[in-house]
C-alpha cells in the first residue's frame, strides 16, 4: 500500500476533510514537479536545450565552470520555476517531454 491510499484510509476513518484550495494543490503538484526535473538542463543534449529556449523566445544561457572547460544549463528549470500560470506551466512539461533526454541517472549523456 502506497502513503496516498494510507492517508486516503486515513482521513476516512477519522473523517478528515481536505481544507487546501485548488491554488494550494496546484502549489504542491508543482513542488512535487520540481523535486523530479530539478536537473533536467543536466540530462537532455544541449541541442535540445537550444530548441527549448528557441520555441519560447528565451535568451539561451550556460554557465562556465571557473576552472577547466565545463558549462552547464538552467534554462529549462529556470523556465518551469517562474510559471504560475497553470496552462502554461503543462505547457511547458509537454515540451521538456518532447526534448531528447540523455540519461535517467547521473550525469552520463547516453541516451535511453
């Protein structure tokens, strides 16, 4: 059993009644969508990174490491953090779907 069916067994059993507003539950579900892509820019190439900032019209941006010939991007992350908007905030999870994600664990840039 998972902890949403305990917690739904839960506020049954002690007759609890949610409070949150729809905009509270919204706030949560982007958390919860924070906490999975929160390194996104990391696993998709850099050529999907470009097409991301080309389609919504955004400065595309690297970062350099001081030392050594690193860089790295926040451009899809940064993009997801300032929607409040909830259409455009799907929106753009349907485009970081579409984009070519590299790798699902570490930082190794093979593809799945």
């Amino acid at each position: 059993m998972n902890i949403r069916e305990k917690m739904e067994k839960f506020n049954k059993r002690w007759s609890v009644v949610s409070t949150e507003s729809y905009e509270e539950s919204f706030q949560k579900f982007k958390t919860r969508i924070f906490n999975i892509l929160k390194d996104i820019d990391n696993h998709v190439t850099e050529e999907s990174i470009t097409l991301f900032c080309q389609y919504f019209g955004i400065e595309e941006k690297w970062h350099r490491q001081t030392y050594g010939d690193y860089s790295w991007s926040t451009n899809i992350i940064d993009k997801l953090l300032e929607k409040n908007d909830e259409k455009e905030f799907y929106r753009i999870i349907e485009v970081i779907l579409s984009l070519d994600i590299t790798s699902t664990i570490g930082y190794h840039r093979e593809y799945i």
